[in-house]
C-alpha cells in the first residue's frame, strides 16, 4: 500500500498540484479561509503538530481517492484495461 499512496503524491507533484503546510494555531486564526482554500482549488493542507501531522483534503479529492482504491483492488482490472487499450478501435461498432 505504501508505494501505492507514494505514487500518488508523485503524480500530484508531476501535475503541478501542491500542499500547504501550516501549523494548529496558525490554523486556528484562518480556519474558514483555509478550509475555503481546499474546497475551491481542489488544495491539501499538511497541519503539524507536537504528536504528529494531519492532511486536510476536499471531499471531492476524498471520494476520488476512495474511487482509486477501489478500483485499483479489484482483482484483474488493470490487467483488462491494458488489454483494452491495446484493442483496435477502428472496427468496433456502436
């Protein structure tokens, strides 16, 4: 699972998307326009703190996280992705 969410975050970097990091009371002061921030640029929060890090992510990059690990544990189906996008799809018809 490890080099599964390590290529994620490469992916994200690779597409230019980036994580703001920030402290627990430096997000205390600007809660609403942190939040604000994630919600409407599709933005990650790393928050630090003394016991650890937490990340602050939209729902939507949330569920389509979940959405990638679903797919991703069904047995066979990258498998059957790369077979189809192998397929000549110039004599299928609709």
């Amino acid at each position: 699972m490890y080099l599964f969410k390590y290529n994620i975050c490469d992916n994200l970097i690779k597409e230019g998307k980036t994580m703001s990091i920030t402290n627990i009371s430096a997000l205390r002061k600007n809660l609403f326009g942190s939040l604000e921030t994630v919600v409407e640029y599709n933005d990650s929060i790393t928050v630090s703190t003394k016991k650890g890090n937490a990340v602050i992510i939209s729902e939507e990059e949330y569920n389509a996280m979940r959405e990638t690990i679903y797919l991703a544990s069904q047995p066979g189906l990258i498998q059957r992705i790369k077979e189809g996008e192998s397929e000549d799809i110039s004599s299928m018809s609709v």
